[in-house]
C-alpha cells in the first residue's frame, strides 16, 4: 500500500491538512487519513464508554463476569488489552514516543485501522504523527510504502500561536494543549522527526515543502500539492 507521509511540528496543520485531503481523490485513488494521534484518543474513548456499558449492566443486575471474560469486555472495544491501554493512555497524556519496546502494539493499531476503514491496496494512506523516527519507519514497511513526503514547515512560535488559536476548531478538548507540553512536543519533534527528513532526502523518497504561517489553511495547501509534480509519486 501507498503512503502519503504528512511530517511537520505540532501546530502546523497536519490533521487539518490530513482531513482535507481525505475528502480528495488523485488518478480516481482515494485518500484515507490515519491521524496516529487521534487514533490513539479514540482508541481510549471506546474503551471508556465499553467500560461505562459494562457498568451499566451491572447495576442493572447483569452478572459480574470472570477475570478473563472482563478483560476481553475491557478490550472490546478497541481488542486491545488493559496494558496495551495504559501505554497508550501514558503516551497520550505525556507526548512520549512509542519505542521498540512498543513496536507490536504501533503494529497493532496501524492494522486495526485499515480493518476498520476496509482500506484497499489502490486507496493511498495518508500518515500523519506515525512515523516519528527512524526506528518507527522500520515497524512499517511490511505493511505501507512511503511514497511521497509533504514537509509542513512551521517555526515554533508560529505553531504555538496556531495551537492557542485552534484556526480550525479540531483541537477543542485536547489536554496536551497547554503551553508547556506544547513547547516539549515541538522540541521532541526537532530532536526525533525532523531527522526523518534528511533519511526520506537520502533515500530517494520525494518531499514537497510547504510553508505554514498563521493563517494557512489546507484549502491553501492543496493547490499548491496539486501543483507538484512529485504527487505523480503517488500514482
């Protein structure tokens, strides 16, 4: 399967973009966005409200299950186990990266993704938070090819005000929004992803750079991506 890697620090619009661009086509190939991030929020949603249901029913004089059978109802939801949760609970509320000790769980949530969107082989994938270094590009490359790269280049200070602003009102709620976890991901981002850039250049994997100041938006974006001879990559 084809990939559309969206690289970029926090606050330049990845999701945005990633959304926009799902409602695209290219060639008569549709995209499908896996924003990792918000993934990783849902994926702790359904668990919450199985485990509310499961409350419910017990109130409600439902018998209390076994040890094993509660911890398949825990995971139901989203088939992922109380441990598995926890680590991604953890990653989410302190923007920590997932390292080789998680590699089977990325695994896991990458294909339970593309499960649940029943995404085909002639859909392209847009990625977006995943991969975030090095060791994270190889735990995918069985399952996706990164064929082309978007660089959204975004100085901090310009993203810290795009992410105070919320310009497109998606990131309502989101708690690793305050500014001190903000400036953390952005440093995190310089030190681990940026690098990625320099390997997909050396690698012979094309990427198209774009600016990002306050008041870009994705439908600014696309034009200039459709511009591109480097989407014919993704063909």
């Amino acid at each position: 399967m084809k990939a559309l890697l969206l690289i970029g620090p926090p606050g330049a619009g990845k999701s945005p973009l990633g959304d926009y661009l799902q409602e695209q086509s290219i060639a008569g190939k549709r995209f499908c966005h896996l924003d990792f991030g918000r993934e990783l929020r849902e994926i702790l949603k359904e668990h919450s409200a199985a485990g509310s249901g499961s409350q419910a029913e017990k109130g409600a004089g439902k018998k209390e299950t076994s040890g094993q059978e509660g911890e398949a109802g825990l995971a139901a939801a989203g088939h992922f186990s109380r441990q598995e949760l926890e680590r991604i609970r953890q990653s989410v509320e302190t923007a920590s990266l997932f390292e080789e000790a998680d590699r089977e769980l990325v695994r896991k949530i990458v294909r339970h993704f593309l499960e649940k969107n029943t995404i085909g082989e002639d859909d392209i994938l847009v990625l977006n938070g995943l991969p975030r270094h090095r060791a994270q590009l190889g735990w995918l490359e069985d399952i996706l090819t990164i064929a082309l790269v978007v660089s959204l280049d975004c100085p901090e200070d310009v993203a810290v005000r795009r992410i105070l602003a919320n310009l497109d009102g998606e990131r309502q709620g989101r708690e690793d929004d305050r500014l001190e976890v903000i400036v953390r991901r952005y440093r995190l981002y310089q030190e681990k992803t940026g690098p990625l850039l320099e390997y997909f250049r050396q690698s012979e994997v094309p990427v198209i750079s774009l600016k990002v100041d306050r008041e870009t938006r994705p439908e600014i974006l696309w034009p200039k991506l459709q511009s591109s001879q480097l989407l014919a990559q993704l063909d």
